[in-house]
C-alpha cells in the first residue's frame, strides 16, 4: 500500500510530523496483528482516558507496562506453562504485547488489576506555556513604524 501524501497538510501547518508517520504507520502495519487481548479505550472527560485490557489469567507480576517516545506498550508473559491437561481450552493465556501511540502531553497516571481487568488511566496535561494566551492589541497602529522613524531620526541627527 502507498503511503499518503501530507505535502497539502504540511504547507499551512507547523509541527504535524509526527501525525503523517502515525498515518503511514496504521495504513502499512501488519493486518496479521493479534486481536489478543481485547480491549477498551474510553473517553472519561476532557482530559481524561482510560485503557482496559481483558488479561484473565495474567498475574500482576506477569504483566509489564512501560511508556518510551510516546508509545505505551503492555506486556503479558506466563511465567511457567501449566502442567493441567485440559479436555478443551478456551482461556488463553498467551504471552501478548499491545501498543498504544500516545499524543502529545498525554501521561500515564496509573494501572489497577481487578476482576481479569487492567485499566491503565491516563491524562492529558497541556503545559501552561502551551495553552491559549490572549495577546493584547495596542491602539495605536503604526508602531512599527513610529520605532523605525525613531531609529532613523536617532541615526540622522549622530550624523
């Protein structure tokens, strides 16, 4: 498959790199990926989200999770194999590993294992040097050139 041209996009647009290598990633990654474990995403407010992965059979210590350049991994990995025999099986318990890409100012703020159920909660925490500011408007619209008369009168008269 061809990978997207975001020339359009990045014309009028500064610091959006990072979205067209996530586009081209999703659009040339493997469709053999595993859809285990299954999992949630949840929206719970504004700035605020949650991860739920179904790991039943996983124990804490068998499960890892770790953020790096902004992509959360989850990781299962059994321990010892089970030495049941077993009629049929339908739990599985695989080793997995899930990644998430995680947006800008995006942090993971904890893990909670209950019920079969890990839920990674998240938060978005816009740095304040990041946020809207308002810029005030000065009345007088020729200041610009108010300065540079200035600096050439100033020059003019050292002359």
């Amino acid at each position: 498959m061809n990978a997207i041209d975001l020339t359009p996009l990045y014309r009028s647009s500064v610091g959006f790199d990072r979205l067209g290598s996530l586009i081209n990633h999703a659009l040339t990654a493997e469709s053999t990926t595993s859809e285990y474990p299954p999992y949630n995403i949840e929206v719970l407010d504004e700035n605020r989200y949650a991860i739920t992965l179904a790991v039943a059979g996983f124990s804490q210590e068998e499960l890892d999770i770790q953020v790096e350049k902004g992509v959360l991994s989850v990781a299962g990995n059994k321990a010892t194999k089970d030495e049941r025999q077993y009629l049929y099986q339908g739990i599985a318990n695989r080793t997995f590993e899930r990644k998430f890409n995680l947006a800008d100012y995006v942090e993971v703020t904890g893990a909670d294992l209950s019920n079969g159920l890990l839920t990674i909660s998240l938060k978005k925490e816009i740095p304040e040097a990041m946020k809207p500011k308002s810029i005030a408007i000065n009345q007088d619209g020729n200041v610009l050139e108010h300065k540079a008369e200035e600096k050439s009168t100033k020059s003019d008269k050292a002359a």
